[in-house]
C-alpha cells in the first residue's frame, strides 16, 4: 500500500474526472473536517473524491499521533480515494479563501491544464456559489469507509444509554495548555479553559442537561466530575480503548456527536463531531460574556488554585488576559500575566507582555528592566540570535503574530533610547516589516550606546545579515555569510 502513486493526470481530464483532494498534514480532526468538506463538494458536483495520508507511522510530528491510513480506513474506501502519501500540488488549483462556483471548475476541467482541486481549507463551503441543493458534510463523512476497528469504536458509542438530554463540554488540552503553543498566545480560542468548567456545568443544569465532559487531561476531567457529576467519557467504555488513541477519538467524537449540543472552543475535533451529529458547536459566549467568563475564572483561581495543574491555572490566567487585554488597564494585565508567570515562568511570552504593559504606561524603565532579565538570562544558556524571546516577538501562525498589537509600544520605548526595546524593535523591522535598513541603522545605534555588549553586538551582526531567505541559492548565500560570522 505504502507504494501507491497518485495517478499521473496525463491527457486532459473530463469534468466527470476532475478530482477534489484533500492533501492535509496535520492531527486527525483537521483531516477528518477537510475530507468531509472535499467529499461533499465532490459529490455534489459529481467529481472524483481523494485524499492523501500517511501508510508508515509518524514518528516526529510535535502536536498530532495519526494512525497509519490501513488503521483508519477499509480497504475499499483506501482503493477507491487514496492519493498516497503525497500528491504533486503543482497539478492541482486550490480551493477556498475567494469564491468559486462549479462554471469555474468546469472551465478549468475543459481547459485539461489541472487534475483537480485542493480542498484543504475548513471553511472552502462558505465560498461556494451555487444555487442547488448545498454539499451535505455530514453526509459525506458518515458515508465514509471506515476500518473494522473504528467502525466498532463508532458503534459501541451509539449503543451507550444516556442518562437524559445531554451536552457535551470539551476540555482541550495537549499542546496549547502543556505544549509549545501556549507561548505563541494565537490559540487559546481554541480551548475552553478547565477553570471554567464548573460554572459551565451548573449552567448546563439549570438548562435540564447532563454534561458529558471530554478531555485529554484524564486528572482534570476526574476533578471536575467528582465536583459537579457531570459524566465522563470513561463512565461510557472509553478506557476501553485505552492505549487505541485513533479508537478512543472516533468513540469519543460519536459520543459528543449524540449530545445536543457541544460546548468548545475552535477545536477541530469537536467541529467534526459536530458534523457527524448534525448538531450545534457552540464557544463560551453562549453562556457567558468575556468579561464575565474572566470574572469566573479568576474567581475560581483564587478559591481553589491548588485543585487544578499549575498550567491549567496558568492558562486560566492567561485566557482571562487575552480576552480582557483590549478593555483592562496596564496594571490589571500585568497582574493577570504576573499571576500566569508565576505559574508557567519558563513561558517568555508573559515577560514580553508585562513589558509591553509598562511601555503602554510610559514606564519604558520599568519594561526595558525585564527585557534585559530576559535577554541576559538566555544569553547565557544560547549565544546565537535569535534569542527564543526574539522568535516569540516576530512568531507568525498563519496571518497571526503573537505580539503584533504591542510593536508600536515597542518603537516607543525605542525611539526614547531605551537600549533593550531598541534590540527587540530592530529584530521586529528587519523580520516583520521588512525594513532592514533602518533595522541596521537601530542595532548601530545600539552598540554605539554600548559597545561593550556582547548580545548587542550580536544583534547587529545578525541584523546586518538580512532576513534569511526561504530557499534556493540565496539560502546558500545566507548560511555561508552566518557561517563566517560564526559568533552569531
């Protein structure tokens, strides 16, 4: 199986063999809500379906486990829409982001210049014109093949007895709570913080439904259990599947897609569930305001801190902050931040906003004093620039920059000569903006202020170096003029 090619699309296509693809590499809820995506446009248009997924185990992938395609999938489903592993993207258009109506594709199929589409974005339906009868998702993804183990997974979550009306609340975890994503600050919509958990419960009671709690942090989902009753996926058959995580997801999912409604952050995994059970998927604001979610938390925090993981309680923290950070004052956003820090202290990015929080207030001294702290302190364990504070200020995800609403504060502190926030803000012109001359013209500056500086003089070699470029001989070119510079 794992030497299956995608075809090779040679000779024009008819419309009837124009392929809708999905060619994603991320974890299994993404690929999931992409294929049923795919495969109801395809079908509604009456083109070919395929998708590409992995046939060896994914030994190296920070975020995601994804069972091999075999596991996943009925050999029937695998021989009929498997693409392989990969497919050649330069064949293929892509879908989503600007609208397109089925004349678009026909007239690229009658042109024979592409095998077919892309269809990798969540949202592609959204762009999609036309006045028939609109792709069916969830049809598309209940009709997919699944193996013999997930469809058993499937069917013993439709066979659970319910106790009565039911909404599912999932707790997100993993890499955002745990992992290297709680640093970048960009996703934490995508998680319904634990703290909160309790509050949603009870309204959920008082609504006339039981809360079915799913979540990766096992301790987590039992505390809140054994506080409100909400049930478990545990108390359905879930530990079942223990050490299947593939079978687990697919129960879990079929569990959530029974409730009547589920409460989630912007989780993919819940989004899937969502469309297999036809039913809403629904953030925090539809039972609470920001303001208030963030009242509740830090009110739960404060009664019972030592009940939850210290970065669950950070995250916490962290959630109120971002979803009060254009409304507080500089002062309330540091203590939110220094109550986080404390909690997560090897997590750089709550350093940069509490300087940040000071720069706001004018106080450059006081920011520039923690950026030099930070500076200093990772200098010591890493020589080269970036420093990981620098890569935290110019992270992009997407079209999302984790410090983007604090540069102008940045520059301010810089134009008043303060050294640190200078160095921050060349790194910023030069990796952001673009603008590398005055880049260069500010890490001068810089070593002129203070020309003893090791880090300083670092930053202003690297400046010089120019943005490193993605590929091809300019690459070449960027790593041999580092290599020459090897302080760096």
């Amino acid at each position: 199986m794992s030497g299956k090619k995608a075809m090779s699309g040679s000779g024009p296509l008819d419309d009837k063999s124009m392929l809708i693809v999905v060619n994603r590499e991320d974890g299994l809820g993404g690929r999931l809500l992409a294929m049923a995506n795919a495969k109801s446009l395809a079908d509604r248009l009456g083109y070919r379906f395929g998708f590409t997924w992995n046939s060896r185990d994914i030994v190296d992938q920070e975020s995601h486990t994804v069972d091999v395609v075999g596991k996943i999938f009925s050999a029937d489903f695998i021989e009929k829409h498997w693409q392989g592993e990969t497919i050649k993207a330069a064949d293929f258009g892509v879908l989503g982001g600007t609208a397109f109506a089925p004349s678009d594709l026909e007239a690229v199929a009658r042109r024979g210049k592409l095998r077919g589409w892309i269809c990798d974005d969540f949202d592609v339906l959204d762009f999609f014109r036309d006045e028939g009868v609109p792709p069916a998702r969830s049809e598309a993804l209940r009709a997919f093949g699944f193996a013999p183990a997930v469809r058993q997974a499937l069917d013993a979550a439709g066979k659970c007895r319910f106790p009565g009306p039911m909404a599912a609340l999932h707790l997100r975890s993993g890499d955002i709570v745990y992992g290297h994503h709680r640093r970048r600050l960009v996703f934490a919509d995508k998680v319904i913080p634990s703290t909160l958990a309790k509050a949603i419960v009870s309204e959920l009671s008082s609504k006339g439904l039981t809360t079915l709690l799913v979540g990766q942090d096992r301790a987590t989902v039992d505390y809140i259990s054994a506080q409100t009753g909400a049930l478990r996926t545990d108390d359905f058959g879930a530990a079942d599947f223990k050490g299947e995580e593939a079978l687990s997801a697919f129960f879990e999912m079929a569990l959530m897609a029974r409730c009547q409604q589920i409460h989630a952050g912007n989780s993919i995994y819940a989004a899937v569930a969502s469309v297999m059970g036809e039913v809403p998927c629904v953030g925090t604001g539809a039972l609470f305001s920001k303001p208030r979610a963030a009242e509740i938390i830090v009110e739960e925090l404060q009664a019972h801190r030592a009940d939850y993981h210290p970065l669950e309680a950070a995250f916490g923290y962290q959630w109120s902050f971002l979803s009060l950070e254009d409304e507080i004052s500089p002062a309330r956003a540091r203590a939110l931040l220094e109550k986080a820090q404390a909690l997560d202290p090897e997590n750089d990015a709550y350093d940069l906003k509490m300087a940040a929080a000071h720069f706001r207030e004018g106080n450059y001294p006081a920011g520039d004093a923690i950026l030099k702290s930070l500076m200093t302190s990772q200098s010591r364990v890493r020589t080269k620039i970036p420093l990981p504070m620098m890569d935290i200020l110019v992270d992009r995800v997407g079209d999302q920059l984790t410090m983007v609403r604090d540069f102008e504060v940045f520059f301010a502190a810089a134009r008043a000569g303060h050294p640190y926030a200078m160095a921050c803000s060349a790194y910023i012109l030069l990796e952001v903006l673009g603008d590398r001359k005055a880049a260069v013209e500010m890490a001068g500056r810089l070593v002129t202020m203070e020309p003893a500086n090791r880090i300083f003089r670092r930053i202003k070699r690297r400046v010089r170096l120019g943005k490193k470029p993605k590929s091809g001989l300019a690459r070449i070119k960027w790593r041999l003029g580092r290599l020459m510079t090897s302080w760096l």
